[in-house]
C-alpha cells in the first residue's frame, strides 16, 4: 500500500505509518504481554535512529522511507528489516547504475525508494 502511495505522489501517508504502528504494537503486545510495549518502542526507534544520519546526510532517503522501515521493524524484527534495508540498497544501486549507463549520465531524479523495499522484502521471503 505505502508503495502505490510513493508512485503517486513521492509520499507516504502519515495515517498509514499511524496503522501499521497500531499493527506492530497489538504484535508485540500479542506475542510478548506487557513487554511487548517496550519491545514495540526499541524495534520501532532503532530504525529512525540508523537511517535519520542518511537522511541528513544526503536525502538519499526520504523521511516516508524511513519511518516505513520503522513501521517493518516492529512487525517482522530487526534481522528481516536489516536483510531488506541492505537487499534494497543493493537493488536501488543496480537501478540507478543501469538508467546511469542507458541514459549516459548520472541519474538525478528522485527515486520511489519503496519499490526496492518491497520487492527485497519480498524476495527475502523467497529465500
């Protein structure tokens, strides 16, 4: 869903980051009782904390980006949100290697990061 929403319109929803927080919150309270809020708060803060230094670096990566990695953190863990940051990286940096070299310059347009997150997130599944 938060893919469609960056193709359209480089954004991802703040009401959508709110649902999925919702969603890894009643997960963790599930799954571990009332540890699970704290649990919730460390899986949630250690992604902001980790890719904010990208995003004041270079904006390589826009503030939606990274609270959706946020929002996967708190559902599916640290070592599947880290396997899908570092596939995605690998996935966006073949992308802009080969439009680089078909268009014979540097790209230098906005990516929709998102893509990449879901399609490693998606092809970790596989794995």
């Amino acid at each position: 869903m938060a893919t469609v929403f960056d193709a359209r319109s480089y954004t991802i929803p703040n009401q959508l980051i709110v649902l999925g927080y919702l969603a890894g919150l009643i997960t963790n309270l599930t799954s571990q009782g009332i540890k699970g809020i704290a649990h919730f708060l460390i899986m949630a803060i250690w992604p902001i904390g980790l890719l904010m230094l990208l995003y004041i670096c270079g904006k390589s990566m826009g503030a939606g980006d990274i609270k959706l990695f946020s929002v996967m953190a708190t559902l599916v863990g640290v070592s599947a949100t880290l396997n899908t940051f570092i596939l995605s990286v690998i996935l966006a940096g073949i992308t802009i290697l080969v439009i680089s070299l078909y268009e014979g310059q540097l790209l230098r347009r906005k990516l929709h990061y998102s893509y990449y997150m879901t399609a490693a997130f998606f092809c970790l599944q596989w794995i």
